[in-house]
C-alpha cells in the first residue's frame, strides 16, 4: 500500500532530519529509506503505518 505523496513531504529521519523517500523490498515490504549521505537508516511501514523509531529501523549495509 503506497503512502500519500503528502506524507512524505512532510516526514523525515530521526536520527538526522533528512528527507525520506519510500522503497520496497524483494519481500514485498515497504520501508522509508533516509536520504542523508551519512545515514541512511531505513524504516519499516507496518499496515500502512511508518514506524519511525531509531531502534527499529534497518542500518543500511
């Protein structure tokens, strides 16, 4: 389920207050993925809803 285009306008990273774009994974996931160069911390949708904690959020490899 994808998310409205204005909510991501307005979202951003925790960690570093970058702009999040939305990716989906091979397993059909959906995740928000941090655009700051230095982060890069990817976060999970969970029926349709961003779970934007730090710690449940996946480092990138």
């Amino acid at each position: 389920m994808p998310l409205e285009a204005g909510l991501l306008e307005i979202l951003a990273c925790p960690a570093c207050h970058a702009p999040l774009r939305e990716e989906h994974t091979p397993e059909d996931a959906t995740e928000l993925v941090c655009t700051g160069e230095s982060c890069g911390l990817a976060y999970p949708v969970r029926d349709g809803i961003p779970v934007l904690l730090v710690d449940e959020a996946r480092r990138p490899t």
